[in-house]
C-alpha cells in the first residue's frame, strides 16, 4: 500500500471515529452523485445525522468532497457564527463555502490524501465550485452581491 492510500485510509477511520462520538452517521453511497443531485452533505445531529458522500467517482473528487463535508462538520461542532448566518444569507451562504473550500484544500494537504498528479484537477475543481456557488447560489435563497474577505474574517470573529 502507497503513502496516499493508507493516508486515506487513516483519514477516513479517524473520521468515522470523529462522526461516531457525535452521534453522526458516515453514509458512503456507491452512486456518484447523492440523491439530492450533489456529491455529499452534511445534517447535523437534530435533522438526521449524517454524513453522506458518493462513492462511486475518482477517489481524488471522493476525498476532496469527503474533506469538504468533514469541513462543514467542524462548522457545526465549534458553532461557527459564518456555518450558523449561512442559514439565512445567500451572501453567508457563499462565503461559508469558499471559506469551507480552503479548509478542505488545506486538510488535503496536511493528510497527504492527493498524489502529486491529482492536484492541479483538485484545486481546478475547487475553484469551479466555488464559482458555481456564486452564480446559483443557494436553491432556496435569493443570491445578493458575495461577502468581502474582509466581512468573512469578521463574520469568523463573532
């Protein structure tokens, strides 16, 4: 087994065992898409509790999604005021997963979960969806002109 594989597989068990002590379900689905249309959620404890990501695509895109929902769980576990105004502002909405993008680029990298080869897709991918974001917007909510860096770092420090 390479370095990147058991990584993965050390990641995905120290996630699991994260989730379990909070009362959240890992749901791994052999689709490669959720069957909201996405490639994972998260739903706290109090409508659900799960994690659910696809498993059925590249395992590059399956860790990059799995870190990105692991992401949003740290949100909700330390009460970050920009996961809780999400909620209400499309503005909130899109910086929560801009900033939720960086982080989970840099877990990526910490846990050495990407080869070499699979970055310049990763990080192509991450800019993409966070673009995306911007332009749909949430399903629900009306899209507003996006949040600065300077009104996130704000928002952060509520």
């Amino acid at each position: 087994m390479n370095t990147v594989d058991q990584n993965r597989k050390d990641f995905l068990a120290f996630i699991r065992k994260q989730l379990t002590k909070c009362g959240v379900k890992l749901n791994l689905r052999a689709s490669k898409k959720h069957l909201d249309g996405d490639y994972g959620m998260f739903c706290e404890p109090d409508i659900g509790g799960e994690l659910c990501v696809a498993a059925g695509m590249s395992k590059d895109k399956f860790f990059h999604t799995l870190a990105h929902e692991y992401v949003h769980f740290l949100q909700w576990f330390s009460d970050d005021p920009l996961y809780r105004a999400s909620r209400d502002d499309a503005r909130d909405y899109y910086a929560l997963e801009k900033v939720t993008e960086e982080s989970a680029i840099e877990i990526l990298d910490q846990w050495g979960l990407i080869p070499d080869s699979g970055w310049d897709r990763v990080k192509e991918s991450s800019e993409k969806y966070v673009c995306s974001v911007f332009v749909r917007g949430p399903s629900v909510r009306v899209s507003r002109k996006p949040l600065s860096d300077k009104e996130i770092k704000k928002l952060k420090k509520r």
